[in-house]
C-alpha cells in the first residue's frame, strides 16, 4: 500500500487551506480503532475529514460521511466535548519537511487558537494529538508511556513535544546541481538508495516516480549513470520541488497506486481527496476482505469436517441397526428348533422360515439355545431402539451440513475483491455465522441500515429483464421478504445448495423462453453444481416460496414449482456482464 508521503500531506494541506478554511466543526465520529472523521461546514458546503492513524494507510483528506451506528470510542468523545462548534482557523506544517499538520481551532477567524489537533503522518508511528492553548496534551490516540519511549512519551498532561527531527539534509530548491550531485554520489548504492540515503522527505514511490520520469531505473548503479543522466533526474528533482513551492499538484491514478506529480498519471482526475479516498478506501477493503474470507473459509472447513465425521458415525450405527431384524429371526429360529441343541454345541445349523436356505448362527457354548435366543432378543431391541434415536439425530446433522454447504458456496462464489458490496456481503456472511453461534465476535455490531438492494448481483436477460442474485443468505431471505413483488419468478437448484435468483417482471408481462432458461443457468451457475453439464433448476412464484419458522436464514419450501435444466458451462464460457444501478 502507497503511504501519504509528504508531497501527499502538502497537496492536501494546500487544498485544504484554499477551500475549507475557515470550517465550523460540527461533528467529531470515531469510524473504527484508528479513523475519525470530522464534519466541517464553511459558508457554501459541508464534508467530512477523514483523519487516520492506521499504521499502514495513516492519512488525512475529504471523505465519505461515517456510517450512522453508536459511536462508543472515548477518544471522538473527548474530541467531540472540545472542538464541536469551534472553527477551523489554520492549517499549518509542525516544522519544515515533517509529515505533521497543526490544525487550529479557535471561536473565529482572527482570534487566537483555542485547541491544536496534531495529525501525525509517520507509519506505525502515526498519533492524532488534541492540546490546548497552552500546548498541553489533552487526549491522544495512542498515549505512549516512558517504558514504550524514552525519545518521545506522549501522555495526557505533557507538553506537546515536536517529533524527533530529521537527520538528513532537506531538499532545497536553491541547491545548485554540483552541490545535490556531489551528495547524492558520495557513497555510491543504487540510484534509489542514494537518494532515499541522502535527502530526508522522500519515499520509495516518489523516488520511483522521479527516476521514471527521468527515464532511468531505480536500481541502476550510480557508475552506469552518464552526466546526460544526471541532468534529466535533477531537472525532474526541480520540477517536484517547484511543485511543492507554488502548491501545484496533478492528481491522477498510476498502475501501483496514485501520483499528485504531472509526469506519470495514467488516469488524471480533478478531485485529489477522491482520488486518495477510493485509494485507501479500497486498498483497506482488500486487507480486510482478505483477512476475514480466510478466516470464515478456515472456521467453514473445521465445522464441516466435525459435522461430516458426525453423520458417518451416525450412518454406521444405522448401518448395525439394520440387522437387527435378522437378530430377531435368528432368535425365531433358536427358540424354534431348542429342542435339536446339546450341550458344547457353537453352531447351529437351521432352515430358514421363508426362503428354506440352511442358516448358521452361533452359539456360546455356555449357553442353551434359549438363552442364546434371549441374548439375540436383547440385542435386537436395543438396535431398533438406537435406530429411533439416531435417525433424527442425523436428520439434524445432515440439515446443519446442507445450511452450511450453502454458506460455504456463498462464500467461495465471492472470490476477491472488486468494489465495497464484495466486502458487505462477506461482513453478511460473517454476521450470519455470528448470529447462529458458529463464530465469535465480540466487536460485532447488527446492522441493518444499508439499501437492500445495494449488494445483489444484478444481471440482465437477453430481453433486458433485471435478474437479482443473492450473494448470501441475508440477501437470499431479503429477495423473498422485501424484494420480490407477485409478479416476479423466483428461481433455485432443486436439491442443491446455491443463491437464490429473482427474475423481475411488471404486471402481465410473460418471460421468454430464452430469458426463462437463461436465468435457470445464472442459477446453476451460482450453486454448488456449477462444474455440471446439467443442473436441475425450479422457479415458481415467490408468493409460493415460504420460511419455516425457525429454519436458518436462506432455508425455505416452496411449492408449484417447474423444473429446468440450468446449463452453468454456457456462463462459464461467457460470463454474464454485472449491471450498475439499482434494482
């Protein structure tokens, strides 16, 4: 992931100060352990400021609003008592070089700043910093003891201190070429090495950019460079620090990440905090996305590997069960022909009843053939007893494996992540396990605020008719509860675990044939049967599609139903294109 470098913080800074000051502070929200967001109001707009300290994406620019939830973090509290209703007065640069910002709030423009939020852009190291007009620690968003720093504690009560400076010598604009050279090459490495070694206020990507762009490679050793070489790279060295000093900066996207420089943006775009926002916002989706599909993937396949050894141990014991009748009719046969036994025998040879076929059965030679009989008699009883009992036992057990499965394909059909819906519907899916006990999550949160619509895969038949796909079961049970009208048709595989898939249609209007078997791929397609040639498919009216009470979510009965064959290999080979929009 690109960390906010710099040249990053000061575009930012610079747009800040020309649209956004002075802002009334008008709310202060916590959005997780490490984000806040502030919502500011000037004469002519309102918006939220994004700041974080999140160790690997620490960042400060304009954003989306907070999603609407209790928020419990005491520090936005602590933040929310101090600043609310004050004005953003200034924004100004800790000390030259730092990736620290001062933002001052005071009663009104002109009057003297009454509390100084430091926003500190530094890697793991990055804080958040409330201090007073005094420049006394209020609050922090990490509080770092003596024991954790001797360098720099931060504690609620110090002195705000300023982050250790840096070693390095600072670019200048004014530096002559001979000068920068001479600096640069005198301990030769890799063209990268020497600059991040010489100069303090770079990063990796912005030293990549700047080589690029003077058409050299970052890993070049510095004898391979000729003085043709060294004019271009700090032509373009001049160019960056002219940027910086007249504050113009060309946001645009690149292959890796982001530039803000007017060389190397493949997509250039107008709005620099939109272009940073969908950056980390998507860039931490990812993380997350990636994370938590491994972690229900693991919990998936340790409950489904428990409930399989389950129900093979029950279907053993049916298996015993199911002699049990021939224990009662070697028992018939004993009690029978007793009077044929003699003392010592261990076998007894006997005609079966029915079919006349000579039978032998054992005996304990210590026993007569009544009382082996009885012995018989016993055993008999007590596997058809076993036999009651284990039945709905495993009836419970394979109905848990069947809900499971369904989750388990739900998740396996979101494979990586593209756009937010794909981490709503696996934060769905994990919500769900937490709700039926397979999970544990104490930080989770019900939520169920969000459009209904918003996170179907919505589809489009050869006719144009929308088609709706459930990514999870929260989204199948929402297409029958909320979603569906009469006149729609509801579709799933007959037997087998997959989405649920709504065909959308207006009053009268009658499906073709092509759209009926069309949707009956997309349903094959999403279900644990997709690698078939052919997949039995049912739809019916979601008027004729019910949920039992009780049952887990995404399970239901239907009736009136029609059977199609799904042929998912047709969207295999091409795929159905997602439709933007609302259903």
């Amino acid at each position: 992931m690109q960390p906010v470098d710099f040249t990053t913080l000061m575009a930012v800074c610079h747009d800040l100060r020309a649209n956004w000051l002075p802002a009334r502070c008008e709310q202060v929200v916590q959005c997780d352990t490490a984000t806040l967001a502030i919502g500011l109001r000037t004469l002519d707009r309102r918006g939220w400021l994004t700041v974080s300290w999140h160790p690997q994406a620490a960042r400060l620019h304009l954003g989306e609003a907070p999603p609407k939830g209790p928020d419990t973090f005491t520090f936005s509290q602590q933040l929310k008592h101090q600043l609310n209703q004050l004005a953003l007065v200034a924004i100004e640069p800790v000390a030259p070089w730092e990736r620290a910002l001062d933002l001052q709030f005071g009663r009104r423009p002109g009057d003297p700043p009454q509390w100084h939020l430091y926003v500190e852009i530094m890697g793991k190291y990055s804080n958040v910093i409330l201090a007073n007009d005094q420049n006394q620690i209020v609050t922090a968003a990490h509080q770092v003891s003596d024991q954790q720093s001797r360098v720099r504690p931060i504690q609620t009560g110090d002195p705000y201190v300023l982050p250790p400076a840096m070693m390095n010598t600072l670019p200048s604009l004014s530096e002559s070429q001979p000068s920068w050279q001479d600096r640069v090459t005198l301990v030769p490495s890799t063209l990268k090495k020497m600059l991040m070694q010489s100069y303090g206020g770079l990063s990796s990507a912005l030293v990549a950019t700047l080589v690029a762009a003077a058409q050299l490679s970052p890993n070049q050793p510095a004898e391979e460079l000729t003085q043709a070489d060294w004019d271009r790279l700090f032509t373009v060295w001049q160019r960056w620090l002219m940027a910086l000093e007249k504050g113009q900066f060309f946001p645009g996207r690149t292959a890796t990440g982001y530039t803000l420089l007017d060389w190397d943006a493949l997509a250039p775009v107008d709005d620099l905090h939109g272009l940073l926002n969908n950056y980390y916002r998507d860039e931490l989706n990812r993380q997350g996305f990636d994370r938590l599909k491994n972690q229900l993937q693991q919990k998936l396949k340790g409950h489904l590997e428990k409930l399989g050894q389950k129900a093979d141990t029950f279907r053993q014991r049916l298996d015993q069960s199911a002699q049990a009748e021939d224990l009662r009719q070697q028992a018939d046969l004993l009690m029978t022909y007793n009077h044929q036994w003699v003392p010592g025998l261990t076998a007894m040879t006997l005609t079966d009843f029915e079919t006349g076929a000579p039978v032998t059965i054992a005996i304990d030679p210590d026993k007569t053939a009544i009382q082996q009989a009885q012995r018989l008699y016993k055993q008999h009883q007590k596997l058809k007893r076993a036999k009651d009992k284990v039945m709905p036992l495993l009836n419970e057990v394979e109905a848990e494996l069947n809900y499971l499965e369904q989750v388990d394909d739900a998740l396996g059909q979101i494979a990586s992540y593209g756009e937010p819906t794909d981490l709503e519907a696996l934060t769905d899916i994990r919500d769900e396990l937490v709700q039926q006990g397979y999970l544990a999550s104490p930080d989770y949160r019900p939520n169920d605020r969000r459009n209904p619509t918003d996170a179907f895969r919505q589809l489009q038949t050869p006719d144009g008719l929308a088609v709706l796909v459930g990514r999870n079961n929260r989204q199948n049970d929402l297409l029958i509860s909320t979603v569906a009208t009469d006149y729609d048709l509801w579709f799933h595989t007959q037997e087998i675990p997959g989405s649920h898939v709504l065909l959308r249609l207006g009053a009268g209007q009658v499906p073709s044939e092509t759209d009926l078997q069309f949707v009956a791929n997309i349903a094959a397609y999403f279900s644990r049967a997709r690698q078939s040639d052919q997949v039995p498919v049912i739809y019916t009216q979601p008027r004729h599609v019910y949920k039992p009470k009780g049952a887990r979510p995404g399970m239901v009965i239907y009736k009136h139903e029609t059977v199609l064959w799904g042929q998912p290999q047709r969207l295999r080979q091409s795929p159905p294109t997602p439709v933007a929009g609302q259903a």
